[in-house]
C-alpha cells in the first residue's frame, strides 16, 4: 500500500467540519476561519478541531478523490522517470 503523501506529495490537508474529516486542496495549508473547498466540492469554514474532532469518520468522496489525485502524480512521476 502507498503512502498518502509518497512519493506523489501532498495530495489534501485533512480536517474534521461538522462531523466529518474532510479533504481540502493542498493549494494552501487551512487555518480556523478560513472558508474552503473540499476535494467532495463542498464548501467548509476550517474550525480548530478537539481531539474528539479527528475520530470523526472520513469523507468518502474526498477519500476517493484523494486517491484518483494520488495516483495521477505517481503515474505523472513514474511516465517523467522512464
């Protein structure tokens, strides 16, 4: 199994909003207060998560998106090394 973030690099931050962790574009990384997209397309205000925050179930829909995006850069990657 690959790693998340090897060797294609970072793929998604990763923060709990309303009960799900979800994925958001790696443009930047998220801070609280801050309005972003999740890699499902929904919309989140970035809240500071407890510690109770991150048990919350992933968001399947940016769990499968993070995996198409993973796997493109390791195809990209390996196609650039031949």
């Amino acid at each position: 199994m690959h790693d998340m973030f090897q060797p294609a690099g970072l793929v998604a931050y990763w923060r709990p909003v309303d009960g799900v962790r979800h994925g958001l574009l790696p443009t930047e990384p998220p801070y609280p207060g801050q309005e972003r997209e999740t890699l499902c397309g929904t919309t989140v205000t970035v809240l500071k998560p407890t510690d109770l925050d991150w048990l919350a179930p992933t968001c399947g829909p940016c769990w499968d998106e993070a995996r198409r995006r993973r796997d493109a850069a390791e195809a990209a990657s390996e196609a650039g090394a031949q």
